[in-house]
C-alpha cells in the first residue's frame, strides 16, 4: 500500500510536470469543436492544420508555446455529447465535463463493488491512479469511457438492457470497443448486443441529423486510414502512442510488422476474453480480463488510456486478498497500475510491455480463481 501511494503521487507529480506547458490541451480540443458548431464553422473541424491554427489562437494565453499539431479525430458523436458543455466558457466547461465524468466513475465503483470495503479500495485506487492524473491533467475523457465500462459491468448481469445502452453511448470511442462484442456473444448477453446497437446508431443518426452528412463523410475516411489528416496524425500521435503498434515502430520494426503484431494482440486478448466470459468464472477476476484486454486491443492507447487495466489491476488486488498466497500476484497489480508512469520517463516501448507482461501476471496468478462461481 505505500508503494502504491508513492507511485501514485509520483505519477500525478509527473504528469503535472509533463503537461506544464500545454494544460488541459486535450480539453482545448474537445470545447474548440463544440465551439465552432455554434460559430458556424464546423468546416474546420476535419481540417488539422487549420484546427491546430485555430486552437492555438483560442488558447495562446494558456499554451507556453504553439502546438505542433493537435487535430480532431472523434466521430461526430463525440462532439454531440460535447455541445453542453460548449455553451459554457473554457474553465467552467472543463470543471462541469470533470464534475460530469468523475460522479459518473464513482457511481460505477458503487454499483459494481457491493461491498463498503471494496468500494473504497477501486475509489482510491482510481483515485491515484497515475492514468487518472494523465485524463485530469489533459482534459481527456478517458474518466468517462472507463465510467461507462464499469456501469455496464455492473450492470450487465441484472440489467443487460441498461448494459447495452452504456456500451452503445461508448461508440464515440471504438478503438475501446473491439472486444466487447466478444464478451457478448461469450456470455450469450444478446440483449445487451441489441441495446447497446440501437444506442449506438442512435447516437450516430442524432449526430447526422445535427451536423449533416459531410463531418461523418470526413470522420469515416480518416477512420479508414485514408488521406492526409490521418497519415500526419500517424506520424504526430499514434506512433508516440503505447500500443503494440507503437511500441513494434520504436523498437525499428516496419509499419506491415507493427500492424500483425497489433493484430496478434487483438486475436490473443479476444481468445482472453472469451475464455473469461463463457464460463462460470469469479466476477472480478471476468471483468478485470476484459479491461486488460481492452487496453491490449487497442490499436491507439495513450497513458490516459490505461485506466481500465489500473481498474483491473484493484480488481484482482481484492482477489489476491481474499485467497491470500505470495506477493506475486500484489507485484504484478502494482506494475499495471504504476506502468503509465513510464510513459514520462522513457520511451513508449517499454510501457506497453510492463502493460502486457503484468496482465499475464494478473492472469497467471489468478488461475485458481477462474474456475470459481461468479462473485459480488
């Protein structure tokens, strides 16, 4: 435990630090977009020079520096759930999105975790969590995606309707949501699938009907890796990421061996995942496999990004308290918690590994508990 508190004011300490120059730079971007719908410019929104040129215009009193590059890259989606927020000026927007996201997260503890005690152990360890001090410090969203991931963990076994619908509102960031269909069809939880297709569509006609056909238009051909915005935004943003890609392209390997690492670590997670989910297996030992293989899956991950393994990693925290045993299993909770913290110190490379071989700690050494009934 005192490890854990040293890192974690470590990690806030460092990404305090790292993020001195440009703070909340992300939340720039997120308020920016909403602010050019209502200016009658979302022309821009797709146009990355121009946006960076715009948002470093907007923002010159809070950036020490232009920014190189920082485009938009969500579906338009996104940006529909952004508008609120948009009517407010910059500061209160971004505390009212925090405000917004952080109760969301902690309802989400509340109702996964029936227990006092475990309660308070994923609050505080979220709470820490270097990948939290990174979203708090950006201005990312990353609060609310891991809120709607655990919502609908908590929710799916009772509710699966209300499951879906928490998944379907998590398709503004699908990168996240490659192996949730995978844990669905694993635990048969058909209505969650059509729940959470009916939000998402939804979603996606309400942004349609809003902005028009042509930011989707745009949105899908980046999304296929297709023009000049997304080859730049490869160069600028994915390859300084941690994922499995990233991490093959520091090490000097080629862009066609990046992408089947990337795509071995895609299959290897959903094998993980429907391992865990169709059969009876301990509840957070099932949920803390999907959340693990969600970080490993994704195909961009930034430090902000790792908080659901730092979830998963409290997760089986309680688990290896529960069984007792060595201080294997407590080691490697601590290296996924603790591993965006490297992405401060040393290149992206070694992150992602510290991720991954931690995982298949967490794996290995909750074995004996995959077998057992699932667990409140």
């Amino acid at each position: 435990m005192a490890a854990a508190l040293l890192l974690g004011l470590a990690g806030w300490w460092f990404f305090r630090i790292a993020v001195r120059t440009k703070p909340v730079a992300d939340w720039m971007t997120f308020h920016l977009a909403a602010r050019l719908y209502f200016e009658g410019r979302l022309a821009e929104l797709f146009d990355g020079a121009g946006f960076t040129a715009a948002m470093n215009a907007a923002f010159a009193g809070l950036l020490a520096h232009p920014i190189p590059f920082q485009p938009w890259v969500y579906p338009p989606s996104f940006l529909l759930l952004l508008l609120p927020f948009g009517l407010l000026p910059f500061w209160p927007a971004y505390g009212a999105f925090l405000a917004v996201s952080l109760g969301a997260l902690l309802l989400a503890v509340r109702a996964f975790a029936h227990r006092p005690a475990h309660r308070w152990l994923l609050a505080a360890a979220l709470m820490l969590s270097p990948a939290m001090a990174a979203g708090v410090l950006l201005g990312q969203n990353s609060l609310l995606t891991c809120a709607l991931l655990l919502g609908s963990l908590a929710a799916l076994p009772a509710s699966p309707l209300v499951a879906g619908a928490l998944l379907g509102l998590l398709s503004f960031k699908p990168q996240l949501g490659l192996l949730i269909p995978v844990a669905l069809l694993a635990g048969r939880q058909y209505r969650a699938i059509a729940s959470a297709t009916v939000v998402a569509v939804g979603l996606a006609a309400a942004s349609l009907a809003v902005f028009g056909p042509a930011a989707w238009v745009q949105w899908l051909e980046f999304a296929a890796g297709r023009g000049a915005l997304y080859q730049q935004w490869v160069v600028e943003n994915r390859l300084h990421g941690e994922s499995v890609f990233a991490a093959v392209v520091a090490l000097g390997g080629p862009a066609r061996l990046a992408g089947a690492a990337q795509l071995g670590a895609i299959l290897a997670a959903a094998g993980c995942v429907w391992w865990a989910y169709s059969r009876p297996m301990g509840r957070l030992v099932q949920a803390a496999v999907l959340l693990c293989a969600i970080v490993l899956s994704s195909p961009h991950l930034l430090s902000y990004d790792m908080l659901p393994a730092g979830l998963a990693a409290a997760m089986m925290l309680l688990v290896f308290q529960a069984r007792g045993g060595g201080p294997g299993g407590r080691v490697a909770c601590l290296v996924v918690w603790a591993a965006p913290i490297v992405t401060v110190l040393v290149h992206s490379w070694l992150a992602i590994t510290l991720i991954a071989g931690g995982c298949i700690g967490l794996l290995w050494f909750g074995r004996g508990d995959a077998a057992r009934p699932a667990s409140r």
